[in-house]
C-alpha cells in the first residue's frame, strides 16, 4: 500500500489542523516525517515534510563526491533564495497575482514526457483541478494540479530544476 498526493495532502492537512508538532508513519518502504513550524508566527500553518527512504541510501565514497554535493545544495539554495526575491518584487507590482507553489520537494518537470508538449505554457487560461507540472520524489512522479482558475502570466521554474518545498512556481492572474 502506498499513499498518492491526495492523502499525503489531506494527512498534512489533518495534521495542522490538529495541533501535533509531528507525525512518523511508516507504509512498506515509505517512511513519511510530517512536522509543523513552531507557533511563533500566525501566518505559519503549514506543515513541514519530509520523505525518508528506508532502502536504497546513497553513501558518498570520497571527500569529492561530498563536495559536490554540498556544492549542489548550495547552488540550490542560493536559486531558491533569488527566487523568492524576485516573486517578492513581482508581488509588489501586481498584487492581484497568485503564486502557485511546489507542494513537495523533488524535481519539476513541465511535461509528462520529454517527447511530449508542456502541460501549460505562459499565457495560458487554467483552470482549477488541471494539471499543471508534475514533480518527482524518490522515483515517484506525482501531477501537481492548480487550486485556482486562471491565466498563467509567469514560469517561475525551469524545467527539470530541482525544487525545495513551498517554492514559488507559477504566477497566475486570477479570473
């Protein structure tokens, strides 16, 4: 048994609303952390998760492959930080946009294939419930679907970029 985006949505969900500071939960070979920041900002109700793999861990051999590495996750970090600058200065400008964000950390793909179209292009009218991305996590490739209807005014996110949680994605003009 395995839980699909959906559940692991509605478990975090469930999780918030409760007040838990965390949840362990283990399923076959999916072992699924979800915590919640500490209460020191109302604004901050979103959990935080984290998907551990229990098998198939991968051991740096070498002090180089430990620099690179850490010299990636840096690299991506630093993105992720100018990222979220430049979605603060666009929200100055237009304050009607909505942000859509990566509801997980993985990769992001804007196509179901790489032989086939992207599932959105900028300027397209969206509406809530399509599919919009997918991400993949630990070899799973999970449909992201937008909450909102709308038109997409801007691509926040290369494709095949990796993507933290919470990361900004696209910019949508609401109908």
């Amino acid at each position: 048994m395995s839980l699909d985006l959906k559940e692991i949505q509605e478990l975090i969900k469930f999780v918030s609303k409760s007040g838990a500071s965390e949840v362990n939960l283990e399923i076959g070979d999916l072992k699924l952390s979800i915590k919640t920041p500490p209460k020191k900002n109302k604004n901050l109700t979103e959990p935080i998760i984290q998907q551990i793999p229990i098998a198939n861990q991968v051991i740096p051999n070498s002090s180089i492959e430990t620099h690179k590495i850490v010299q990636t996750q840096t690299e991506s970090v630093n993105e992720s930080k100018i990222s979220k600058e430049n979605v603060n200065k666009s929200k100055s400008e237009d304050e009607n946009l909505i942000t859509i964000k990566s509801p997980m950390i993985g990769t992001f793909y804007r196509k179901p294939s790489p032989d086939k179209e992207p599932f959105i292009v900028l300027g397209d009218e969206i509406s809530e419930g399509q599919v919009i991305c997918v991400i993949e996590a630990m070899k799973l490739f999970n449909e992201i679907e937008s909450e909102i209807s709308g038109k997409i005014v801007k691509i926040l996110i290369d494709d095949m970029s990796p993507v933290e949680y919470d990361q900004p994605l696209f910019l949508i003009d609401p109908k």
